[in-house]
C-alpha cells in the first residue's frame, strides 16, 4: 500500500517552491553586504511576516537585487522567485508584478499561504518608490497598475492601499475614506479581502 | 548522521503500540454486538468491561462505572459543557435546575474544543471566564479564588471550573489538587481534561476530586476514534448523543468492540509503565533542552520549567517563523509542529503561548518538540545536529533581530 502518490502526500509545496526555499536567490549575505540605490520593507511582525527588498539601478533597469525576509516558505520562496524575475527588467515594468503572476510562476500556492506571498511586490514597490522620490520622480508609476474594485464610484485597489496606509483598518473607516460599496455594494467581497491583506501589510 | 525519520510530534498522537496493535486485529473476530443478550454478545461485552476497568485504573476512578466510553477527548469535553448548558438553561425565564449556577470558569490556554464550547455558552448568556496565565503558563490560584466568590466577581455563583491538567504546546501542569479543593468549597463542578497528562503523569482523578476528566486513547499509544469521560459517581452528566441505552444511557451507540480493547490494554501498558516512562523522558528532555541552549543563541524555553510534561519542549528562535523552520526540519526527516500563523491557516498565532504573554514574535516562532516512547538518544542527537544550521540559516536571511523580547 503506497500513498507516495497522492496528492496529500506531496511536499506541501510545488517542486520550484521548494528549490526556491531551499536554495532562495539573491538573499542578502550580511558577510558581503550589498551596494544599493533603493530599499523598501513592508509588513509587519504581529502577523508573521516581513520583507525588505534592495535594489541596485542602472538607466531604470534593475541590474541587481538582494532581499530579506522574516517569513514562512512561502514568503522565502515568492521572494526568492520574485527577485529572480525582476532582474534586468526596467523598474515601469517591476512596478506592474503582482502577487498572482509570482505564484504562477512557482507552480501555484495553496490557497490558505497566498497571503504569505504578497508582500515581495509590495516591498519591491516600496524600494522603486523610493528610487524616484530621491530622484524627483515621485508617483511617476502611479495608476499605471490599477485595478478598479468599485465600479459604481470608480475605486481602485490602490486607493484601499492609501486608505489602509492612512489609517483604515475595518470596513467602516474604509467606507468612510473611500465611500466604497456605498451604492450597489456589489464590490464588498473582493474590497474585504484586499483590505485584509493590506491590513497585513501596512497595519503595524 | 545519516539521515533518519525523527517522529516530535508525540502531543498530536502516538504511534498504534505493537501488543495493541495484536490485540485489536484478534479481537476483530469477535464481531457480537456487545450490548446483546445471547452468549456472544455477552462475550463482546465481558471484553468491553475489563477495558473499562483499566481505564478506571489508570486515572485512579473509585469504579469502573466512573467511565464513559465516547469517540475521543472532543466528544468528552463536549459531554460535559453540554451537560452545564442543561443544567444552566432557563425556560420560560426561570431556572431548570434549582439555583441560579450559572458561571463557567475555564482557562485561556485550553484545547479549542473547551474554548469554542465555552464561547457558545456565552452564547447561550451564560456569564463565562477566561482565566489568564502567568508567563510561565500556570492559572493564579488567587485569580480562581476571586472568580468564585460571587462577593468579589461578576455572574454570580459558579456551576463549572474547567482547567486542563497539562498544556499540549508548552506542557504546563496545573495544580489540580488545589484548583478542585477551592472549585467544590464554592460548591461548582470540576472539569479537567487529561488528555495529555495521562500516562506521562501520575493521575488520580479521586484525589484530586474533579468531576469530570477527559481522556483521549491516541494519545497513549492506542487507536484514534476512542475517549472517555470519567464522572465522579453522583455527578449530573447528560447525554450528548441519544439512542440506546450503552454506557448506562450517558452514551448511545453500538460499542466500539476493538477501539474500547485497544483503548483498556493501552491504558494498562501505560499505567505501568509511567514512572519509568517519566523518569526516562524527563532526563531526554532536559538533555536536549540544555543542549539546545548551548547550541542556539538567543533562544527562550516557553512553559514552567519543573511543572511540565516530562516530553514537552516549546522553544521560541526569535528572527526565525516557525512554519520554515518546521518545514526546514521535515526536509531533514524530524517531525515537529509549531505555534505559527503561519502554520494554522489563520493569522493568529498560538493562542495558548500569546496568553503566557511572550509576544507575536516569540509565538510565530515557536517550535513544539513532543517527545514519546519510541524517542532514542539517537533521535536527540540527530535534531541537535540539524537544528543549529537551520535556525542560522533562517536568522541570516531574517529582517527581524534575534534578540528576545523583553
């Protein structure tokens, strides 16, 4: 009787999520430092996790890329993927990845541990945006990776992100920022979940 | 070392033990309904209660007629709060039992199955406490003392005090003997649920004076899907799940012929082989624990130090999450769990070691080692050669200081 087989049995993870975990790229070696032009953390240690991305920039082109994480599997992985992917890309482009596409190219996530991989874009993003705040470009890639949530009121995701940042941290102080799902409602579901999650992220 | 499969997780459940094992496939013969009247049943039935006289020993029960046999320490623990909402519950405004006992003291590191059924009588109205613990997970004696003295506390007299033994994350042991004396002169019943003390502790449920212990057989080696309750002789107890007429009508359903002769034989083995278990699993423990010490910097021992469960080591690695550490050890072969979020499907993490008050980064890295009878030296000295590198490993590549807390 083998049970080798089923799919209940296969390590937790994908076959790239564990190469990923147990061998994570680019993670920053405090024996060697690491010369960069930007840095961005996000999350927080109430909820388990926490993640600081490095980057080193040429022309707009992300040439090189070391990061940090107190994290679950998951996270390790998502980030070791995640800074894999974003090298020698141009930072307009980095800006636009999202949670998804990071777990896609792992091979999937199980569902309960997407919430583990969200924060190596929101920490990506942190580090572009600080790039260009230094160099006077600040909010240049704004509302080039919005997605509407709302269409009543026409709210997008990013403006629960700022809510959160600014304070939000339930439904009714999100409503009250944004008057979000104030008409048909029909956006609550989706508008909940992206508040939890950004909950996580900014609510330290 | 070469690689080898290392089983810490004794606390989630026990291997099945080989003379179990044995007896359960030969009693599968026996296939009567134990509750019939003919020759075989009574046969089936003869069996059923030289278990239950086992598991009355084990527990120290006056009589076997003490035991209730249910499908596990859930069902058990369900029996009992079930029985205070009977008892407690009001119909057309007015008490169904003489006098308004209506209070539930319990404790904030209980098993969810305590927890979840004391939220539902708070429910149901009725007043309930969450006792807190110190920061080494011991309830104050004081805290209980005020709680039942309707003089100086809310909700009135109290009808039940449910306190578990022993903690199955940090291992902590309650003083039970003290937590009944004050529970009975407050005239309340006393519940405790045993699942994890009995057979790595000496366990008296008469001398302590508890109404109600609840067991679980898994846990001692022997099958899953078989408990009981033990309930003092005079003490109310309604049944949770109605039909027949077992277990003196407490308990309905066709016996489980072979789970209640695994469960009396596992209960006997594990009766006599306490005090040599305790013994030698304690010096396991304290070994590793001191090993560990010196071997990982800047890690904290959660739980009591001599209170505890002689298998029970709960250990924090600040700037390492618990589920990569645990996943970390799986890939070595050690099985372990841990108190993280991450590890729970929720965002919160161990309810048991945020009440000792250590804090989210100490609980979402935490590691709960169990260890059992099968645990060799061998097996010690293998996780202490793969644990260091990992905690190293998972701290290098961390955000988060390892420095603990204050």
């Amino acid at each position: 009787m083998s049970d080798t087989n089923d799919a209940a049995f296969q390590w937790l993870y994908s076959p790239i999520v564990k190469e990923h975990f147990t061998n994570p790229k680019n993670v920053f070696d405090p024996d060697q430092g690491f010369e960069h032009d930007a840095e961005g953390i996000v999350g927080n240690i109430k909820c388990g996790d926490q993640m600081m991305f490095m980057l080193r920039i040429k022309d707009d082109v992300i040439v090189d890329v070391r990061w940090k994480t107190y994290g679950c599997a998951s996270a390790i992985a998502s980030t070791s993927m995640l800074s894999e992917v974003i090298k020698g890309m141009n930072i307009r482009e980095a800006y636009t990845i999202k949670p998804a596409d990071i777990a896609k190219s792992l091979g999937g996530l199980p569902e309960n541990k997407i919430h583990c991989s969200v924060l190596g874009d929101k920490a990506l993003r942190a580090a572009i945006d600080t790039y260009l705040e230094k160099r006077g470009r600040a909010g240049e890639f704004k509302g080039e990776d919005v997605v509407v949530i709302c269409n009543c009121l026409n709210i997008t995701d990013k403006d629960i992100e700022q809510a959160v940042k600014d304070g939000a941290r339930n439904w009714d102080q999100l409503q009250a920022a944004t008057k979000i799902g104030t008409v048909c409602g029909g956006c609550k579901g989706r508008a909940e979940e992206l508040l939890h999650e950004y909950v996580h992220i900014f609510g330290s | 070392m070469d690689k080898r499969f290392v089983y810490m997780d004794y606390n989630a459940t026990t291997p099945l033990r080989e003379e179990v094992k044995a007896a359960m496939i030969e009693d599968f013969e026996v296939y009567a309904n134990a509750s019939s009247m003919h020759e075989a049943g009574r046969r089936a039935y003869a069996r059923v209660d030289r278990a239950r006289s086992h598991v009355a020993s084990l527990i120290g029960a006056k009589t076997p007629a003490e035991i209730v046999f249910t499908s596990g320490g859930s069902e058990s623990n369900n029996t009992v709060f079930n029985t205070m909402y009977d008892l407690g519950r009001q119909e057309n405004g007015k008490f169904v039992t003489k006098g308004p006992r209506r209070k539930i003291i319990t404790t904030a590191i209980e098993h969810p199955c305590v927890l979840n059924s004391a939220h539902r009588l708070a429910d149901e109205g009725f007043p309930v406490v969450f006792l807190g613990v110190d920061d080494l997970g011991r309830i104050d004696i004081s805290d209980l003392e005020r709680e039942l003295d309707p003089a100086r506390s809310e909700g009135g007299p109290t009808l039940l005090v449910s306190v578990m033994t022993a903690n199955n994350e940090i291992g902590t042991i309650q003083d039970m003997e003290a937590i009944a004396a004050l529970a009975k002169a407050a005239g309340a019943y006393v519940h405790t649920d045993a699942v994890q003390a009995a057979g790595k502790i000496h366990v008296d449920a008469s001398a302590w004076g508890v109404d109600y212990l609840t067991l679980s057989c898994h846990k001692i080696y022997g099958p899953k899907g078989i408990g009981a309750l033990y309930v003092r002789k005079g003490a109310p107890i309604l049944p949770l799940i109605r039909g027949g007429h077992q277990e003196a009508g407490i308990r309905a359903g066709t016996y489980n012929n072979q789970g209640i002769l695994g469960f009396g034989l596992a209960a006997e083995l594990a009766l006599r082989e306490q005090p040599d278990y305790e013994s030698r699993l304690r010096g396991l423990r304290n070994r590793f624990r001191d090993a560990v010490l010196a071997s990982v910097p800047d890690v904290r021992v959660n739980g009591h130090p001599t209170k505890v469960l002689p298998n029970t080591i709960d250990i924090s690695f600040p700037g390492a999450e618990g589920e990569a550490i645990l996943l970390s050890l799986d890939l070595e072969g050690i099985e372990v769990s841990t108190g993280s979020a991450c590890a729970s499907g929720s965002l919160e993490p161990s309810h048991v070691l945020m009440a000792t008050g250590v804090g989210p980064q100490l609980a979402h890295g935490s590691i709960r080692f169990s260890m059992g009878k099968y645990t060799t030296e061998e097996d010690v000295a293998y996780v202490l050669e793969k644990l260091p590198p990992i905690i190293k490993r998972l701290r290098r590549m961390s955000t988060v200081p390892s420095t603990i807390e204050a």
